[in-house]
C-alpha cells in the first residue's frame, strides 16, 4: 500500500497581518490536502494570532532574517514536498497545484515560480532593474538560463531541502536555493506564475540597496566557494595585465640600453605576477578541494531517499521480528 504524499507549505513571515490570513485561506481552498506552517520571525504585529486563527501551525524563529527562517524550517519540518511562499499575498496560489504536478511528474528537485507582473506596480522602483543584473550574474558564472532568480515562491523535493546547506541570513536566500541546484546540477525547472501587487497598507521588507549590496556579495562567495578556479582565475588575470602593462616599459627600456632605471617600476610588476601566479595556484587547490566536496555532497544527495522514514520503519519492524525469533531458540 503506498503512502499518501505529505505536502507542508512554508511561509516566513514578518508584520504580515494584513495578508496572512487570505494566503492561509488561499492554500486551504487550493491544496486542502497540504499542511501549513507560518514561521514568526518577531513580528511586532498579530500575524502570528491570525495564522493561528485560520488553522496554521504557527512557530517562531528568534533570529531575525528570512534566510534563519528557512533554514529552521528545513530542518524542523517533515514532509514530501515542500512549498516555499511569502506571506505578503503577491504570489498565485492556485498555480501551485501545477509547479507540484511538474515537480512529480518530471522528477525535478526544485520548480520556481518566476514573476509574471499583473500590473506595473509589482516591484518597487530598483528591484525590476536590480533583480535583471543579479540574475544575469548568476546565469553568466553557471552556465544556465534564468528568469527569475530571487522569486520567493518555490517547491522543493525531501531530497533537495534535507541536503541543503543553508548558510544565508536574509533574502540572499533565494540567491543560495539558485545557486545551489545550479552547481550541483540539480533537476530544476522555472515556470511562470501570476505576480501581485501588495494590499494597500501592507510594506515590503526587502531594501533594494542594502539587500542588493547583500546580495550581490553573497554571489560573489558562492562563485568562490563553487567555482574557485574560475574566481581566482579572472583575479590571477587582472594581475597578470596590470603586471604586464607596468613592466612593458621597464623590459623595453632595459633591451635597449641594459639598465633598469625605474627600480620601483620593475618591483611592483614583479610583485604583480607573483600575485597572479599564487592566486592561480590557489584556485588549482581550492578547485581540487571543490570538487571532493561536492562528490561528498552528491553522494550524500544520492543515498538520501525519499521514502527513507518509511524504509526505516519496515527495517526496524523486520529486525524486531527477527530478534523475536533469535529469543525462541533454545541451545
């Protein structure tokens, strides 16, 4: 007899009363078989009380930003499928049911639901543009195509959320889920989806400098952590130039005359190769050490089973039947 399939959505909340209620009612009408937990990540307002109200689990998460909110709630929540969802009302709930069906029926690990706007006042001014280059980035260094990269609505496999290493604090989170999926070339798909404006009275919580800036530095750290020859390649480059455009004119002057009369000249491009040269060899190591770790990772990923609760439970339920039978024999 095959199990039901446990469906547990995930919403991360912050002073979201004005919404939370119709995202919970939302989810009850178009995934009534699914479980809701709101995550309160010290809301000064009663979006924890509502949530409560209209039937969700309701959890708190001391430590302040979305990413410490979803890393909680990876770790603590069991389930099959997950469903990642702000709690702000801008995302389609009724798309979810299909971004599920394609994640089951084409064995995915993660379906983004990339934002398509409903009206010219989705994004405030900065985030359209802001969100465009930070995509660009992420989609040149790995090699992909991407829509959407920072959308906060997306469904997860068991396999992906028990084996992601969540390090991010704020909304670099979205940036982390991407990168993630694309360096270990994870099955993923994007699939478009409604995007709303928010209800009136109710603010965004995303900074579109501070968190771009955010952002944009948690790109460049996992570009060094994922792909490290390729990051202190472009630096071991740009050393290398600089080193090679200040010691032309010394090299030049010493062919023609055999003297060296710019000594500090001569060092600092000396000084400029060997720069090159050790980040060279250093992305030679870390890329060599990369590599371990992500086979590590891969076969981690590979052993971890979707029905492994459930696998669990008929091993421990043989060995006790076998342990009965050692006990009735008599020597």
């Amino acid at each position: 007899m095959q199990k039901s399939e446990r469906i547990a959505i995930l919403i991360p909340c912050y002073n979201e009363a004005l919404t939370i209620a119709r995202v919970i009612q939302d989810f009850q009408q178009y995934v009534p078989k699914a479980k809701v937990f709101v995550y309160d990540n010290n809301s000064t307002d009663e979006t924890a009380m509502i949530a409560t109200k209209e039937g969700a689990v309701v959890r708190h998460e001391p430590l302040q930003g979305k990413g410490n909110v979803v890393r909680r709630m990876f770790a603590d929540i069991d389930a099959d499928i997950y469903v990642l969802i702000d709690g702000d009302s801008t995302y389609d709930v009724k798309s979810v049911p299909l971004l599920i069906e394609i994640l089951k029926r084409e064995q995915l690990d993660m379906v983004v639901g990339t934002r398509k706007e409903s009206d010219l006042n989705c994004y405030r001014s900065g985030h359209r543009g802001g969100n465009k280059v930070l995509t660009k980035i992420v989609e040149l260094f790995f090699n992909q195509k991407l829509t959407d990269m920072l959308s906060g609505l997306r469904v997860f496999s068991k396999r992906y959320v028990k084996t992601f290493p969540a390090q991010s604090k704020g909304f670099e989170i979205e940036t982390e889920l991407t990168v993630y999926a694309l360096s270990r070339r994870l099955p993923m798909k994007e699939v478009e989806t409604d995007y709303f404006a928010r209800p009136s009275g109710s603010v965004s919580k995303l900074s579109t400098y501070r968190d771009g800036i955010r952002i944009l530095q948690t790109i460049i750290l996992l570009i060094k952590e994922e792909r490290p020859l390729l990051f202190f390649g472009i630096i071991a480059g740009i050393l290398g130039i600089l080193g090679f455009v200040t010691g032309i004119p010394v090299v030049i002057h010493f062919v023609q005359t055999g003297l060296v009369p710019r000594l500090p000249t001569a060092v600092l491009a000396s000084s400029l190769f060997i720069c090159a040269l050790i980040s060279a060899l250093i992305g030679l190591v870390l890329d060599s050490l990369s590599s371990v770790k992500k086979e590590i990772a891969r076969q981690h990923y590979l052993a971890f089973s979707e029905d492994f609760d459930f696998k669990c439970h008929h091993v421990i339920q043989n060995r006790k039947r076998q342990l009965k039978a050692i006990s009735r024999i008599r020597f």
